[in-house]
C-alpha cells in the first residue's frame, strides 16, 4: 500500500462530512457568502487552537505556501459558488470535483512523480465514479440551462482548487507543521471571505442559522486538511490528493443509508468504481 493512504482516506470522510455540513446550511437557506463568511470565523480560531494546543504554531515557510493555498482556495469557492447561480448542480459539482486532475498533473509534471499502471486506472476509476455519482438522473436536461459563463467560472473554480492542492504538497516538502501551513491559509481566506460578504451585503448581516453548519463544516475541514497535510509528507500527491477527493462517496451512502434515499444502479455502479478507485491508487 501506498505511504500516506491511510491519512487520505481519514480526509476524505472528513470532507464528505463537511460537504454535508454544506448541504445542510444550503437547505437552511444560507447563502454561499454567508456560509464561506461563518466557516472562516470558526475555522481561524479552531487552527489558532490546535496550533497552540500541539505547540506546533510557527512563522515559517509552511505560513507563506499556506496564505498562497487560501488564495486559491478562496478563488475556487468563490467562482464555485457563483457558477451555481447560472448552472445546473449535475453539471457544475462533477466539473468542480475534477481538481484532483489538476493537481495530479502538476505533480507529474513538475514533481516527477511517477505515473504507472495502477496510478492511470486509479484516475480512470475516479472519472467514472465522479460521473456516475454526481451526473444524476436528468442531469442532460438539467444541464441544457447552463450558461457559457457558469462553465467557464466552473472550470476557473476547478483549476483553482487543483492548484491549492498541489501547494500543500509544497507546504509539506518545506518541513513546517500542518498547523503553520493551514494558519498561513486561514490568514488570507478569513479577510477574503469577510470582504466580500461585505460587498456583497453591504454589510456584515450574518443569518441565525449561518452558525450550525457553518462550525460544523470548520471542524470537519480542518481534520480533514490536518489530515490531508500529513499524508502529503509521506506519499505522492499524485496518488493521496484524488483519493481525499472523493469525499463524494461518503456523502452518496450517507444518503443512501440514513436519508434513505433511492439506491438506483447508477449509484451503485459509482460506488463500486469508487471502492475500485481507492484500491488501484492505494497500490499506485
């Protein structure tokens, strides 16, 4: 088994969770500014936390590749969220979990990590999967609503999050702790996510049932990126970063097992894809 896999998978189920938290605050009726809003105000204080709580807080190298990754961050979110005004979901949500191409081909490439057998299957897997899990029912008619510039925000949003993960490959080849590298993050995504909830209100208004989900979704990132950071010190990002991507699955049988939601052969398709992703890159 790849070194790191099993830190990757922990990341994964962790941001299945906070995907949740996000559709739980959605269903609610927050807004996405609101949200990214509330989730930086608990997200700062909980890694300021941890950082001091481990003693392993520092201003060094790790900080500075970690302001650059919530830069890219916050772009990714944000052209995210503003694609979902003018397109479909079917259609936006698989383009947008595409990063971890992104960042698989920017640590071939620049990196040189090796892209073997098991490592293309693994990736071909995952495609599937994404397609399958995410495509839903309808999703042709639904996505036929779609403007050229919901796309084109989309794949920026894409692009961007596939960046962001290559750059905690680098944070972590730098040496510094998980807790620096997410802090320097944090450090740039909190003012981002203020100012522009500001512009766009006009004003800090943030709503009464911002701050469940909103927490709840913190918590679960920062686990997962604490996570994420750590597998990256041991293994190939080419290999952990799309396995800690495929929060998606957690979220369909969650679905699936305590929302009940219908099983379709579809979803269980994607599921077996998804389970036979996780095994070719875990011997990639």
């Amino acid at each position: 088994m790849a070194e790191g896999v099993g830190l990757a998978l922990g990341a994964m189920i962790f941001l299945g969770l906070a995907d949740l938290a996000y559709k739980r605050g959605a269903a609610a009726g927050v807004q996405a500014h609101h949200f990214l809003m509330g989730q930086a105000w608990c997200f700062a204080p909980a890694i300021l936390l941890y950082g001091l709580i481990t003693g392993s807080l520092a201003l060094e190298r790790a900080f500075l590749w970690g302001m650059a990754a919530g830069l890219f961050v916050f772009v990714a979110l944000y052209n995210f969220a503003r694609s979902l005004k003018d397109g479909s979901i079917s259609l936006i949500a698989p383009i947008f979990r595409l990063s971890f191409t992104v960042t698989t081909a920017l640590a071939v490439g620049v990196l040189g990590e090796p892209l073997g057998a098991w490592k293309i299957a693994g990736l071909a897997l995952a495609l599937t999967a994404v397609w399958l899990l995410l495509g839903g029912e309808g999703s042709v008619a639904q996505a036929r609503g779609t403007t050229r510039s919901a796309l084109t925000q989309a794949l920026v949003a894409m692009a961007a999050m596939g960046v962001a993960n290559f750059i905690y490959k680098i944070g972590a080849l730098t040496g510094g702790s998980p807790a620096s590298f997410i802090a320097g993050q944090a450090s740039l995504f909190l003012p981002l996510a203020t100012g522009f909830a500001w512009l766009t209100d006009r004003g800090i208004r943030p709503p009464r049932k911002l701050w469940a989900p909103a927490s709840a979704a913190a918590l679960f990132f920062l686990v997962a990126l604490v996570l994420l950071f750590e597998s990256l010190e041991r293994g190939e990002a080419s290999v952990l970063v799309p396995i800690s991507q495929m929060g998606f699955v957690v979220t369909a049988a969650f679905g699936v097992i305590f929302l009940r939601e219908r099983f379709t052969a579809r979803k269980a398709a994607g599921l077996a894809c998804a389970v036979a992703t996780l095994a070719c890159l875990a011997r990639g």
